[in-house]
C-alpha cells in the first residue's frame, strides 16, 4: 500500500469494522440524513467530499439521493461501501452540478 508520510491509508481497513459495528457512526448517518432532507429531499444529486469508504454515501443513496463520493486514497476507494458512485479526485478538482456538497 502506498504510504503517506502525514497519513497511514491502512486506516481504512479499521474504519470499515468500526462503522459496521460502531452505534456512534449509526447514530451520525442518521443525524447527516435527517440535516440534508430538511434542505434537500430525495432524490437530489449529492457530493461527498472526501468520503473515505463512503458510509455515508452509502447510507443517502439508501434512501433515495443521488449520491457520488469522491476520495484521494486507493484503498478508501478499494473498500467503499456498496450502493452509491465513488471516484477518485481531490477537493481542488470537483465535478460540477451537484444540489448539495458535504465534507
């Protein structure tokens, strides 16, 4: 894997297992859900910015938005969860026509 001198991407692996079993990382989609809707509701097109494996992402687009992640590291991308689009790019070079971006 490729090694970040500022950041170890293995990390990911051990974010995946703790948001799959960790009730704060429920608790905080279910919180990120009901702050979008009240601005957007489904299905709006949404950007995650840096979204890591895309637990988020994931969640959103089970309910109904248009959801692309986008993350720099491989092995985010590598380990997304399933259901939503994800790519790679960085925050200085975002794809357009998006109703709402989040970090």
């Amino acid at each position: 894997m490729h090694k970040n001198k500022t950041f170890d991407a293995e990390v990911f692996e051990q974010l995946k297992k703790a948001e799959g079993n960790h009730f704060w990382f429920k608790v905080r989609r279910s919180w990120i859900f009901d702050k979008i809707k009240k601005y957007k509701k489904p299905p709006a097109d949404l950007l995650e910015i840096g979204c890591g494996t895309g637990y988020i992402g994931s969640y959103l687009a089970s309910k109904g938005y248009s959801v692309v992640g986008c993350d720099y590291y491989n092995e985010a991308i590598r380990l997304a969860w399933p259901g939503f689009k994800i790519i790679k790019c960085d925050a200085t070079h975002l794809p357009p026509d998006f109703d709402h971006l989040f970090p």
